[in-house]
C-alpha cells in the first residue's frame, strides 16, 4: 500500500482566466473552472482535464499518488501546466471523496466572502440535494437509481487557500473574534452624512470601549496572510471621525 498522501496534493483553482470562469467581482456564482493534481515526485501541478478523471485520482490518492505520467506523454522534465502564483483563488480539496454517482454532479460554490465552499449535488432531474438527509429521502422517493446509496455523496469542502484569495477582499473581524471572515470592499464609496469622500484605506476600529468613531489609517497594499505574511502599515495617531455614519468603504473589524 502506498503512502498516504496529505491533502494537498490535490488542489482547485477557482481561476478568473477560463473559458468557463467566474468573476471575482459582480458575479452571482463563483464556480471551480479548473482542477489540478500534484505529482507527489516533481511536485508539480498537472491541469485534469475532466471532472470525472479529477474524482477517480482523488478517490485513490491516498493509495495510488499521482504522478505526471499519469497523463499521457507528460512526464517530470516538462514545464508545470499551472503555477500556484497567486493569480487564481485555490482550495485544498480533501482525499477518499467517493465519485459522484452516474447521472448526478456535485458542484462547488465560492461564497461571497470567500470564507468556504458550499457543496451540493444536482439529481438527473435537476433537483439540489443539500445534505445526507435531502439524499436519503430522494432515493427513498426515487428506488430507480439502483446501487446507489447515500455513502455515495460526500458534503465535505474544499478548504481555500488564504494567501491566494484577491487583494481587494478585505479581512473582517467579527464579533465572536473570527478574524477570518471577509467582505468585497467598495472602494470609491461617498460616506453618508458628509459632503467628503474618506479615503478607501481609512477602515473603521471599534475598540473595547465600545467607541465605534475611532478610525485608523492603513496602507492600501496589505499582503494576504497565510500565517504571518500579513503586513499592515497603521500610524499611531488616530483620527477621528467627525460622523457616526458607516461609509460604505469602512470595514468593521
């Protein structure tokens, strides 16, 4: 038996540069376009071409690694097919994920905020199957689909890369203290209640006094943290903000 290999060997980019891509901006769904293995000698990134080839590589890939000569005429001296450069969003998808059964698709959906991936299946007619339970119940409704069963779908999502999610999504701290939480700014935003534009690198900081008008600046390039690759640039002086108001451009933190 192989060596098991870790989740990353599989990876999606949920790229904005196909046929078939979402925008990341003003877009309704952002959908996976492109699915990649990583060779587990060279390590680098081999494009699948089919959803099905994707889903039968990482079904077996903690028995059966995948290597560049899996594809035909490819091998390790070749140039990668992707590069991770952070000019896609990835996401980390998870070993053993049974193939969906024939006839029905399983697909992948960015949130908005590109916190996680929500994950549902399409039956043959076109019903969306939301969790084990809606599964369960469909095929006790619908007894034509033999061999299948419900252990056949797996709800487990891709986990995104931190680092390759877009500059212009803007970390939000919420209340509970999950810092991982993020919205789209609006950067050319005209703050209600006053006749002057704050400039989009003034984000809102409520502090523990409960003070929501303190505001701090910070610099526009803020590099994406994975760990403690985040850099921000904040003076010591804090200005205060002559309005209650929440202009479109504040982000609460």
């Amino acid at each position: 038996m192989a060596e098991e290999q870790p989740d990353e060997a599989l990876k999606t980019p949920i790229s904005s540069s196909a046929s078939k891509s979402l925008k990341r901006k003003g877009s309704p769904l952002r959908l996976v376009d492109t699915y990649a293995a990583q060779c587990v000698k060279c390590f680098k990134w081999r494009v699948i071409t089919s959803v099905e080839e994707y889903e039968d590589i990482r079904n077996k890939v903690s028995v059966v690694p995948f290597v560049c000569a899996r594809k035909s005429g490819v091998s390790c001296e070749d140039p990668a097919d992707i590069e991770n450069d952070g000019s896609q969003t990835w996401a980390i998808d998870k070993p053993g994920i049974p193939k969906t059964p024939e006839g029905f698709k399983r697909i992948l959906v960015l949130r908005r905020d590109y916190s996680k991936m929500d994950v549902y299946y399409v039956t043959p007619t076109k019903k969306r199957l939301k969790c084990h339970s809606e599964v369960a119940a469909f095929l006790e409704a619908n007894p034509g689909h033999e061999g299948v069963s419900p252990s056949d779908f797996n709800f487990i999502t891709p986990k995104v890369v931190e680092d390759t999610i877009p500059d212009y999504i803007v970390r939000k701290g919420s209340a509970d203290g999950n810092s991982n939480k993020r919205v789209e700014e609006t950067k050319d935003a005209v703050p209600s209640g006053s006749g002057d534009t704050i400039p989009d690198y003034i984000v809102r900081k409520d502090l523990a006094d409960g003070n929501s008008n303190n505001r701090v600046e910070e610099t526009k390039d803020t590099v994406q943290s994975g760990s403690s690759n985040k850099r921000e640039e904040e003076t010591k002086d804090t200005v205060q903000s002559g309005s209650g108001d929440n202009p479109e451009s504040a982000v609460s933190q």
